[in-house]
C-alpha cells in the first residue's frame, strides 16, 4: 500500500494516522483503524496481518481473494479476515476503505474464519465515528466504549452468502479470476478450458474435485455477486441482467430472489447508503 501519511488524527505525542497496514499492527490499542481510498484496479497482492481485519468499503466494491475462497463486499458489507489469514484485495471503481486491525484475543466471540458480514446502520456509524478519533485513542472514556461497542456490533453481525470458492489449481484459480473481475457471458465452457490448456473433461473434472460445485453452477454464483456489484455501483436492473448474461430481467430477478432472498430492487433500498463526507 502506499507509503503516506495523514495527520490530521494526531496530536502531540500521538502517533500519525498511516496509510499502511503493517503500521497498525502493533499499536496499544485493541483496535486500531487505517482511512484510505484506493483508485479503479487498484490491487494489493498477497499478505497477511498479525492482527484480525474487518475490511469495510464506505463506497465502491472490494473482492477479497484467500487461497481457497473469494470474498465480494458492496457498500453496507464488510469482510471479517482473521490474523494470519494470507489475502489479495483487488477493487471494483474507485474505494473508500475504511479497514479495522483488531487484536484477536480481545473478544472470545469474534469470527475464526472468513466471513461477509451485513453492516447495521449502528455499525457503520460507529465505523465513521472511531475513523475520527486518534489511533492511541483514550482508554477509560467514551473511547473505549465506542471502541468496545465496535467488537459487540462486529461479533453480532449476520454473515451474508457472498463468497465462491477458488480452485488450489494455477491455471483454474486465474480463470476464476478474471470471471470474478468480469463475468460477462462471452466465452464458452470450451473457451475457458482451452485458456486452461486442458480438455473439457479435465477442466471440468478437476473444477468439480477442487470446488464442490460445476463450473457451470460456481459461474452462475459468481455471476449473481458480479451483478450485486453492478447494482450498487449505479447499474439498472435491466443492464445488469443483460450485461451478466441473462435473457430477461424477470429471469434474473428470479435467480437473485432465490440466491439473496429479496428482489434486486429491495435488497438496493436496503444496501445504497450515501459515501460520508470525511
């Protein structure tokens, strides 16, 4: 990540507010919390973190890679990655992150694997409310129990099915890959197995071997989290349905009511939350 920092969290004898990850691992603090925006493509290859992470985009998309899992947070999600965890973050249009490194022994409850989390209204408040106070911020006071009240809001969190997983194989882990970046319906099976350098039979042998599921069925799932993104990036029903490869936008409303629970048009009246003005 870039080296750059911000100052204007610090005060005298208070560490400044850095734009680097590794700089928050050690803090005195049970939660420290990094503020920064990322351009269009921007991508941070593999990493890990001592601490645990919740990796929260007030705007924009964020798609989270780990060796066997592909994690996709549109704004009001979150993407809980315990301490150790090696992770790639790759984002969808320009980012505002907002990335909370937490102490994992802090609270027994916290997650211990990879989660999305639904972000509650109480919870992203809270998330823009710790963004303002310095990184060794007051113990004893309303600090703390803002902070406390962060790890309460984070362990009680509903976790949200937005997630396929990725093949241990090179070459099937870079098709998944550019799937998830863009899901587009134009190349076949056949296209992707070729890319693969393998036949059909092999390409879909070993997908289903690593995967648990088809091609077929792990495409259509990664397609539906594509499409979520669209939709709360600013695309219509319609060109979503028709740009991630469906016939209709009632065929696609189905397939999205069945996946998510909701229509496409409630789960946005739910989800689409102004960027904050910090």
């Amino acid at each position: 990540m870039p080296s750059k920092q911000d100052h204007s969290s610090s005060s005298k004898g208070q560490i400044t507010r850095s734009k680097k990850g590794a700089d928050y691992q050690m803090v005195d603090r049970p939660v420290a919390v990094l503020v920064d925006d990322y351009p269009p493509g921007f991508f941070d290859p593999a990493h890990s973190h001592i601490r645990a992470q919740l990796v929260y985009a007030t705007s924009g998309v964020v798609i989270l890679n780990t060796s066997d899992t592909s994690y996709v947070t549109p704004p009001h999600r979150a993407i809980w990655v315990p301490a150790g965890v090696t992770h790639e973050v790759r984002c969808r249009g320009r980012v505002q992150i907002r990335t909370l490194y937490i102490a994992s022994d802090v609270v027994p409850d916290l997650p211990t694997a990879c989660k999305v989390l639904v972000v509650s209204n109480l919870l992203r408040e809270l998330i823009l409310e710790a963004c303002k106070l310095p990184v060794e911020y007051q113990l004893g006071g309303r600090d703390e129990r803002l902070m406390s009240l962060v790890l309460d809001e984070i362990v009680r969190a509903p976790r949200m099915p937005l997630s396929v997983p990725m093949p241990a194989n090179a070459r099937l882990a870079r098709i998944c890959k550019a799937i998830l970046i863009d899901s587009s319906p134009h190349k076949t099976l056949d296209d992707w197995a070729k890319e693969a350098a393998m036949g059909r039979r092999t390409f879909t042998r070993i997908f289903r071997r690593e995967t648990g599921m088809s091609f077929a069925t792990w495409r259509q799932n990664a397609r539906l989290i594509d499409a979520l993104s669209r939709l709360v990036e600013g695309h219509s029903i319609t060109e979503t349905a028709l740009d991630v490869g469906y016939n209709s936008p009632s065929a696609f409303t189905a397939m999205f009511h069945r996946a998510f629970g909701v229509s496409p048009t409630d789960y946005l009246a739910d989800t689409v939350v102004p960027s904050p003005a910090e």
